[in-house]
C-alpha cells in the first residue's frame, strides 16, 4: 500500500508548489490521467485542512535561493485552472 507524504499548506521561504487537490477536482484516475497526458509525473501528498484531510498531486516542489518572478509558473496554473475546477489547482509561494 502507497504511503501518502504530508506537505503543510503554503510554501516555506523560497519554495514554490504547483499542485491540483485531488480531493476537489473530482475523478482523481482521470485527473492523474490528464495531468500525465500533459507531462507531468505528480507525486501524491496529503494535507490536513481543518476540514479535514485532501489529496494532493504535487506537480512542482522547487526550493530557490534567490527571488523568483511573481509571474513564475502563473501561466501553468492558468492553464490548469482552465483544464480543471480552479478551486483544486493551487499555486503556493514562499515569500
């Protein structure tokens, strides 16, 4: 059986996830599906919301040592808001 990793909700100073909640965005095999059909290879996390616990794919986990463009990675989260409920897509920033 897979073990689910945990993230905490956000992103630690200098860190950037790109993710869509698998708990949200409905039919999770066919949302992994289709994020695999655009090339990504998501890796599954669990979070603990307070309303309990969602399901991740983790599409990018980057760490930077510099400040990255606010505009980094917004074009992808755009078009994955308009593939999938862009209430499951999020886009966390460590400041």
């Amino acid at each position: 059986m897979p073990v689910l990793n945990y993230i905490k909700p956000g992103a630690k100073t200098g860190q950037i996830v790109l993710s869509v909640d698998l708990t949200v965005a409905g039919n999770a095999d066919r949302v992994l599906a289709a994020l695999q059909e655009l090339g990504y290879s998501p890796e599954i996390r669990h979070v603990n919301y307070s309303e309990g616990i969602h399901v991740l794919a983790i599409l990018k986990d980057e760490q930077h040592d510099t400040v990255v463009d606010e505009n980094y990675l917004v074009d992808e989260w755009i078009a994955l808001c308009d593939r999938f409920s862009a209430n499951a897509v999020r886009l966390w920033r460590g400041l």
